[in-house]
C-alpha cells in the first residue's frame, strides 16, 4: 500500500479511484469485501447500481457547501440511503464540513456512521483516523486511543503514531507521545511527516 503524508491525502486518493473507475470498481468492492467467489452474481444490475451511486455522489458532493444547509442535507440523505462505500465516503465529506463548523459531535457521528456502510479495510483505517483526530479535539483521549487500536496495516502506522502521541499529550503522557513520536519518525513515512513528529519530540524537551 502506498503511504500518505497525512489522511487527507489518502481520501483525496480514494476519492479519485472511485471517480475514475467505472466497471473495474465494482471488481474492487467484491474483492475488497472477500466475496471474490460469488463475483459472476455481480451482474448489470449491480454494475448499474454502483454506476448510479457514483454519479450521485460526485453530484451531491460536488455542490456541497456549509453555508448552504440544503446542500449538507442533500449529502446527509445520500449517506444515509447508500450503504456502500459512496455512502462512507459522503459520510467522511460531511464529517468535514462539520469540523470546519466546529460542530463536533455531529462530525463523529457521520464518522461512524461511514464505517458501517464500507467493509474495505483501507476505507474504515482512513475513517477512523479521522474519528480520532475529531475524539482528541473533543478531548476524548481514551476514545481516540480506542479507535486508534483499530487501524491496522504497515500504510497507517506513521499516522496513527502521530495522533496516538497527539492523544497521549493531552492526557498529560509527555513519555508516552514521546515514544509514539520516535516511532513514527523510524517508518517509512514521507520525509515531511518524519520532520513533523521529530519537531514534536523536540518540542518536548524545551
């Protein structure tokens, strides 16, 4: 798996896969929820569902705008009737409206709902990256510490060190994000997220 500098541009990767692939997503989900047996059952009709979903969604999200509640309303519908990977992914665009807004709670909430409509493993690690970054800033370090644990994979394990030592620091840990930290800048990260987390260490010591 690639590695990312920072989970926005994850979801920046993901969103132009999905916009991008017409048919061949529609292989990607049936072998990214391990139904690779069952895929000839994959039939028109389903290919023309995904197609649907995918013109609805760059619709929806494309005129999204948080000023405009019509908009985020438009998106939260299309979250909450499309429970596939779209719908995550619509959930994950108003997650971020909301934090611009500072509107927190209603931001864990779409976060959460996301991770019940997808079962791709990379697209729940994006989203609960996301949720725990939301949990430290509503200073729920035990929750992000929580939803952190959940992440798997070699591709989020610099992220995932870097929000574990954000979490730790607020619950006072200094030793602990530390060690998060000096971690984080021994993997394969990209240099700049290296640079980041070893100028949080040094930040400790002064």
């Amino acid at each position: 798996m690639e590695v990312y500098e920072n989970e926005n541009d994850q979801m920046e990767a993901v969103k132009r896969f999905f916009a991008e692939n017409g048919k061949a997503l529609v292989v990607g989900v049936v072998l990214g929820i391990g139904a690779l047996v069952g895929w000839r059952y994959w039939n028109g009709h389903q290919d023309d569902s995904m197609r649907e979903a995918s013109l609805a969604y760059q619709n929806v999200t494309s005129a999204v705008k948080a000023d405009q509640p019509q908009t985020l309303e438009a998106v939260e519908k299309f979250a909450a009737n499309n429970k596939n990977t779209y719908g995550a992914l619509a959930a994950l665009e108003l997650a971020q409206q909301f934090v611009d807004k500072n509107e927190l709670d209603k931001a864990a909430t779409q976060l959460q709902n996301g991770l019940s409509s997808t079962k791709d493993a990379n697209m729940q690690a994006l989203i609960n990256l996301r949720l725990a970054r939301v949990q430290i800033q509503q200073k729920q370090a035990d929750a992000a510490l929580k939803t952190l644990d959940s992440v798997k994979g070699e591709g989020w394990v610099a992220m995932v060190a870097d929000l574990r030592g954000e979490a730790l620091l607020s619950k006072g840990d200094k030793q602990g994000a530390r060690d998060a930290w000096s971690k984080g800048s021994q993997t394969n990260a990209s240099p700049a997220l290296r640079e980041m987390m070893q100028m949080k260490i040094n930040n400790l010591s002064s």
